[in-house]
C-alpha cells in the first residue's frame, strides 16, 4: 500500500504542476505581465499537493506500527502480557512474524494467530485510511493552490521560501544525525569506562579482550589496553601513505603538466578504477600474493617474516587509495590559474622549476586536503588488514610482524550473539569513540592548513 500511496503522491504532483504551469501561461493574455514565470506557478501547485501527502505519510508511518503493535498485544491474555521492554521486543517479533512471514503461521498458539489476525486486519485497514486521507489532502492542497493563483501571485517567492526551508530541514537532519552517532557512541563509551579505567584503556599496553565465563579461568579479567592498536593502525597507514603518496602526487604531476590531453583521457579513467575495486579483492590480492612475496623475498635475505605482516597490508592498502591522491591532487594543480605558469616562464624558469616553485605551492591546499582524506580513509580500511595483518594486538613497530588495527577489532568485538552489557562489547564503542576523535584531528588540521595557505594564494 505503500508503494501505491507514493505513487499517488507523484501522480498529483505531476498533474499539479502541469495544471499550474497551463494556468499560469494563460495569465499573458490576460493583458497584465505575470510576477512569476508558468514554471512558478506549477511547481507552487505541485508543492500545495503533495507536501500535505508527504507529510502525513511521514506521520502515519511512525504512529501507525505502534498503534497496530499496541492492539495486537493487548488482544493477547493476560498470562501472555509482557512485563518488560525485552519480553515486549519479543513477543512483538512473534506476532510480527506470524503477519508478515509468509501468512499465520502453524507453529504459532491460538492467542498469536487471533492476535496477529487483529494486526493483519489493522495494517490492511490502516493502508486503505492512509490512501483515502492522502488523496484527500493533496485534493485540498490542489483546490488551495488553484485558488490562489492569479496574475499578481508571487508564486516565485513562495516556491523559493518552500525550497529554502527544505534545504534548512535537510542541514539540521545531517547534523542531527551527526550528533546522534556522536552521543550514542559516547553514552556507551562511559559506560565503559565505568567498568573499565580509562588510563588503563588510554595507557595500557596488552590488547586481550577474551572474557572467561568462570573465575577459575585464566584471562577471566580480560585486558583493554589501546597502544598496540594505535600503533598498529598508525604503522600501517604510515607504510601507506609511503606508497601511496609519492606515486600519486607524482602521477597527479605527470597528467595535469607533463602528459598529452589523449594520454590523460585515457589513463586517468584507468587509474580511477581503482578506486572502485572492493576493498575485500585487495584483502585477497594482499593475502595470496604480496604476503608470501614478502615472507619469501626476507627469507631470501636472512629475515624472519610473519605470514601476516603491516608490510603487505600496508603497501596494498596504499596501492588502493593511490586514486584519492592522483585524482584529487590532478584537479587541483589544473585548478591553478594558467597565468601563473605564464609569469614563470617569462622570468626564464624552466617548467620543472615552475612546477616546484609556482604550481605546488599554489595547489599545497589542496593536496593536503587530499593527502588528509586518503589517511583518513587508510585509518578506516578494515578487510585488507583482516586478510593480510591479522588479529594479534602486538605493541610492536617493526612492520615484518603481524599486528592488528582499531577498525578490525571494532568489527571482531561485534561479530556474533553479543551482550551489549559485557566490558567486551563495550570497548568496541571506545575503540569507535577514540577513532572518530582521531579522525576528527585529523580534519582540523587539514581545515587549518587549507585556510592558511589559500588565502595566500586568493
């Protein structure tokens, strides 16, 4: 019902704004210049429609499963009531099912199936409600709308207010939503810090966070410390950086100074695809093919060498974020003003020196920015660093030895049936926490940069 309801919805918006757009062309003959374009007064007819239905389908979407969820619970008996918000969750789940998974179910008791009866009977009535009262307000909103039209109506003014304040609703949603992670990872993270010290968590040096189920178990405490994921993280994306920041600034260099506009229309689409390969194919490529390269070329040498190693995790990952550095860095140095490189060459430099001394300085901002978002991204990467490093949290800075990364013990922590109650599951949260205040620096400093440096070359 919902699909038809929508449907609905574009249907009168489409029929709106034609009818609005025919009426509002009709007012040039009436011998008085129109304050607003045909275009204006459609899109203000489209908009009286289908607002209204948007709005109660918005509404009728976050009341009505409550409300049905609410009856279908209180037909149940007495016995069967739930007593707290779990047992709640999960006697809802049940009828739930027994509506939606593939009708009432056999194995279901007769208090579910007349329960569920009375649910189905409720969203089938709620769907056809749903569609009588939208048609009815987009009919309102289109009578409305036509009657206010006329040759003096700044339909212009009312449409771009409409237009502003959706664009204000779309803002507050995406910094709602920016705070809502924000405080719901950090409620977690106090909570665990209320069972776990923060200086041990900040400070401590052994990563083991397996629980035991008895006291007279060893480990049964678990340890917490985050330095060897830290380092572990930073040692990897370091070994990254290394790989991919030459090579892309390089290549950046070459296409937007140096190579022909058809060898740049060519080859700069083929380094892109990169950018589009799954993360989990440069896992296996890392996994199968650069780790035991490495493993044998220091066995070759004398050196003892994991078989999971930051090496390889490290030179693969930079290998995938090479297109973040090239792309952005090439259309950065494009963006430099030609006249620049002109005044170079007339005081005689050749067009290495003007790319060093004139063109990078100019386009520094920007490849920071750059540089700023492929480390960002390093520091989220979590397959390749399963695949190719490991899962031991060893505090260790010697890249031929397996360590672990704060991405991928998120992603372990949370992996399976887990207690969202337990020190264990909640040290994932802090790890999430202490990642995104790190990545947060990371930004700050790539804004402060960017500001410095481009004024100066405003």
């Amino acid at each position: 019902m919902s699909a038809i309801y929508l449907l609905s919805l574009v249907a009168i918006a489409v029929v709106g704004y034609l009818f609005g757009r025919m009426r509002g062309s009709s007012f040039y003959s009436s011998g008085v210049l129109p304050h607003s374009l045909p275009s204006y007064h459609g899109w203000f007819v489209a908009i009286s429609a289908a607002l209204p239905m948007l709005l109660l389908f918005i509404i009728w979407s976050i009341a009505a499963p409550k409300f049905i969820e609410a009856r279908g619970l209180a037909e149940l008996p007495a016995a069967m009531q739930p007593t707290d918000d779990l047992s709640r969750a999960t006697v809802a789940r049940e009828l739930q099912n027994a509506v939606t998974g593939g009708g009432l179910t056999e194995q279901a008791s007769p208090e579910i199936r007349h329960a569920a009866e009375t649910m189905q009977w409720l969203s089938s009535a709620s769907g056809w409600a749903l569609l009588a009262g939208g048609l009815a307000v987009g009919a309102i909103g289109f009578w409305w709308a036509t009657s206010q039209q006329r040759p003096q109506f700044r339909a212009r003014n009312v449409v771009e207010r409409v237009v502003v304040w959706v664009l204000i609703a779309c803002s507050v949603v995406a910094v709602l939503t920016t705070l809502g992670i924000v405080f719901s990872v950090l409620f977690e993270t106090l909570r665990f810090f209320s069972k776990y010290p923060w200086y041990d968590f900040l400070f401590g040096t052994q990563w083991s966070p397996q629980i035991a189920m008895r006291a007279d178990q060893v480990g049964q405490s678990g340890a917490f410390g985050f330095l060897p994921l830290f380092v572990g993280t930073m040692l990897i994306t370091v070994i990254a950086m290394l790989v991919a920041g030459p090579i892309g600034l390089f290549a950046a260099i070459y296409m937007a100074e140096y190579a022909s506009p058809r060898f740049r229309a060519t080859a700069k689409p083929i380094l892109e695809i990169l950018a589009g390969v799954p993360t989990v194919v440069f896992g296996f490529f890392a996994a199968l093919t650069v780790a035991p390269l490495i493993r044998d070329l220091g066995a070759a040498v004398g050196l003892s060498v994991a078989s999971e190693s930051a090496l390889a995790a490290g030179l693969v990952m930079g290998v995938m974020i090479i297109p973040f550095v090239s792309s952005l860095s090439d259309d950065v140095i494009n963006a430099v003003p030609q006249s620049l490189r002109d005044g170079s060459y007339a005081m005689g430099a050749t067009r290495s020196e003007t790319i060093r001394q004139v063109v990078l300085p100019a386009a520094l901002s920007g490849i920071v920015s750059a540089m700023m978002l492929a480390i960002s991204r390093a520091v989220g990467e979590t397959m390749i660093v399963v695949m190719a490093a490991g899962l031991a949290g060893n505090l260790t800075f010697n890249p031929l030895e397996a360590v672990t990364t704060i991405t991928v013990q998120i992603k372990t922590l949370l992996v399976g049936d887990q207690e969202f109650d337990s020190v264990k599951t909640l040290s994932a949260f802090a790890l999430g926490f202490v990642l995104f205040f790190f990545t947060l620096t990371l930004n700050v400093i790539a804004l402060r940069i960017v500001e410095r440096y481009r004024e100066q070359y405003d």
